[in-house]
C-alpha cells in the first residue's frame, strides 16, 4: 500500500511520540526569577546556595562549597531552603540563625556541620533536640527551652524558602556562581573549582589606574 504525503505526515508525528529524541536534555534549569543571582555589591565572584540541613547531598556538598570560599577567598551567600518532605530541617535551620544571632555567625557554621555530620543519626524532631541539646553541652552552653519565642528566626527562614519559590527551585541543594553579570548553575559540585576559575577568569579585577604626573617647569 502506497501513502500518500498527509499519511506520511502523520506517521512521521507518531514516530517522534514513540522514539526518544537524541537531543540531550539542557544542563540548566529553567528558572523564574533570577534577579537575585548577582554577587554582592563589591565582589566579582561569589557563590549562592540554597540549602536543606536535612538533605544528604547538602551534607556532602558542604565541606566542598567552604573549602572553596577558603581557597578564592569569596563570600558565600547563603539561604535555608528546607524542603517540606523533610520532617526536621526547619527546625535545625531556625535553631542555626539562632546561634548565629545569639552566639556568634562561626558558631551557626559549626553547628550546620555538626548536623551534616550527624545527619544519619537524626530521625525525626525529638532525635534533633537531643542532638541540640547535647551539641550546646558539648559547647559549654545551655539550650534555652525555647530557641524561637517570638518566631522571629522561623520568620527568616520562612523569607529564604519564599525566596527559593521565587527562583523556581524544587531541589537542594541548588549552588550557583554569581557575578555581577548573572550566574551559573552548578549542577555537579566536584567541577566547582573548575568553575570558579573559569569565573574568576572572565571577571577579572580592575586595573589600578597610574597616578597622574605633573611636569615640572
């Protein structure tokens, strides 16, 4: 049986349905609002990232985006994005502004790696509060009974996530480098470094203007 032109068409159609494209699939995400993607006010290069306390690839994410903030010596712009599946990130990310209100901001760091590092043992809100407690011990501190009274470092956290929804994000963790151009997606933290360099490269530092002579008669 011979097919005409319109029968081709239409099988043509039905076979692009059946048969997967050979075009890859586009690394980058596509985002809402990327506004706030740029470095901050007088930096070139920084890195902004999204995070869940909660989430396994942020606890082996963690040691490699501050090593690297150590080594190019470039801020880090940090939001808690505590995804709802998760039964007690938001709970650690408000007892960590805490700390790093109350205490000092090194403290909130060493206690967000703390719980990275500890994350396995942390099953649900009451193994979080035993762990909390015995972290504020272990400090020669004394857990109050209640970190947040008024709900103002619930508030701040709740501020990143709508943040987060804002970008468009559904994941963590979600690391980008920022420039004051636009930023990159990171979708694969071992290549960082890589990035960073590439970054660093096109967005180099201005040239230090000479200073003006004035010939002397």
């Amino acid at each position: 049986m011979r097919l005409t032109f319109m029968n081709r068409i239409l099988l043509a159609a039905a076979l692009l349905i059946i048969v997967p494209t050979s075009i890859p699939a586009l690394a980058q995400t596509a985002f809402k609002d990327t506004s706030m993607l740029r470095a901050p006010a007088g930096s070139r290069v920084a890195i902004f990232e999204f995070e869940d306390l909660e989430c396994p690839a942020c606890a082996r994410a963690f040691p490699i985006v501050h090593a690297a903030i150590d080594k190019y010596k470039i801020p880090l712009v940090r939001h808690d994005f505590p995804l709802k599946m998760h039964v007690w990130s938001f709970d650690a990310a408000v007892t960590a502004r805490y700390i790093q209100d109350k205490i000092s901001p090194q403290a909130a760091e060493e206690y967000r790696r703390a719980v990275f590092a500890n994350q396995t043992s942390i099953a649900s809100k009451d193994d979080l509060n035993t762990f909390t407690q015995k972290y504020f011990q272990s400090h020669g501190r004394v857990m109050p009974f209640v970190i947040d009274p008024n709900g103002l470092f619930a508030a701040e956290v709740r501020a990143d996530y709508t943040l987060g929804e804002r970008v468009g994000l559904t994941q963590t963790p979600s690391i980008f480098i920022v420039t004051q151009k636009g930023y990159t997606q990171v979708n694969d933290v071992t290549q960082l470094y890589a990035m960073l360099d590439t970054a660093i490269a096109e967005n180099p530092a201005p040239a230090a203007s000479k200073p003006k002579t004035t010939a002397h008669k």
